[in-house]
C-alpha cells in the first residue's frame, strides 16, 4: 500500500491555470444574463439568471487566482490528499481535482457519485443537533474545517440568510483527467461547490 502524498498544486495545473483572471472563462447561452458584484478585498461575486426566471440562479464567487484570495483553498487540497481516503467504482477509469459539495436540507441527490470520480461521502451524526454550525466527529479536521468556510462564503458573498442553510451532508469529488461526465439527479434546493483545483465548469 502506497502511502499518502502530496501533489502540490503548480504541478497539477497547467502554467495557464494559475494565471491571475479578470472574470473566469465561462460560456453561456443567450437566454442567460450575468451581473457582477465586487467586494473590497478582489473577491468577484458572478450571478447568473435565466431571464424572466430570476429566483433561479447561480452564483460564483471568483478569487481571480490571486493567491492573497485563496490560501484556504491551497491548504484544503494538501490536507485532503493526506487525510482524506478517496474511493472508486472500479468500473469507472481513474480521475485529480477537487470538487467540495455541502448539500442543503431538502436537496434531493441521486446520481452525485456516479462517473470517472474518486469520492468522500459523510452524513451529519444522527446524535447532533444543529449540525450545520457544529463540527462532526465523523469528518477529518480538514473536511470540518472545509464545511466552515464554505458557510463563512456562502453567507458573506452569497449574502445567503442562517435561516437558509441546513448542512446535513458532505460529498467530496476528486478527478485527475477532463472529461464530459454530467451531474444529474440535483432537484431543487441549494448547492454548494467548492472548486480547488485546475477545473473547468460552464454554467
């Protein structure tokens, strides 16, 4: 058994990944509209509504690869590779980026850790009572401490209300290759994604 290492980030990425960005590379079809939101440190805030169907959006808070932005992240991906055990399907074809999902109270999820993923899964311990704010005792310190910020960002750039969020559930995602695969099964409710590593994503 090969034990854990770490890949550091720079080596992951292409050179071009880890250049700073205005605005992120995104495509997206016409009947969507997009605003943009900045905050006083460099954090970009992009929404993106379908016209006509506003409560229905999506919302990504960008660092613009400035590193000053992002020193949690670059922590989480080296403490995930060492603390974190990740499996496969073994039908599946080997897949290394991170993919940090929170899943809110009444979200419905069916086919999340289906394709080329390693994955993580962990449910809230049946014994704790408000477990959105506390820390689990069935998660690695790191993945606490990945819930923890994505709440602080999704209350402070999402402007999401307390009455809003209700964590219950964590799925970590982790591929090496670029692929295709499509996440399906996601019904209603909020979703929380923390990207850290070299991804690609079109809204």
């Amino acid at each position: 058994m090969v034990p854990p290492y770490v890949m550091e980030l720079p080596f992951m990425r292409d050179p071009q990944d880890g250049l700073q960005l205005s605005l992120p590379i995104n495509t997206y079809p016409k009947p969507v509209k997009m605003k943009v939101a900045q905050f006083l440190e460099g954090t970009k805030v992009l929404t993106y509504m379908i016209r006509g169907e506003e409560n229905t959006y999506i919302q990504h808070v960008f660092t613009g690869n400035l590193l000053r932005l992002q020193p949690h992240a670059t922590l989480l991906m080296r403490d995930i590779q060492l603390y974190v055990e990740l499996t496969r399907p073994c039908t599946e074809n080997g897949a290394y980026s991170l993919c940090f999902c929170v899943l809110f109270a009444d979200l419905v999820v069916i086919c999340f850790c289906l394709g080329p993923y390693f994955y993580y899964i962990a449910a809230a311990p049946d014994d704790l009572r408000k477990p959105t704010d506390k820390k689990w005792s069935n998660l690695p310190k790191c993945l606490n401490q990945a819930k923890e910020i994505v709440l602080h960002r999704t209350r402070m750039y999402g402007e999401v209300k307390n009455k809003q969020i209700s964590v219950n559930h964590l799925r970590l995602l982790a591929w090496v290759t670029a692929g295709t695969k499509k996440v399906t099964g996601l019904r209603s409710s909020v979703v929380v994604l923390v990207l850290t590593g070299g991804c690609f994503t079109e809204p």
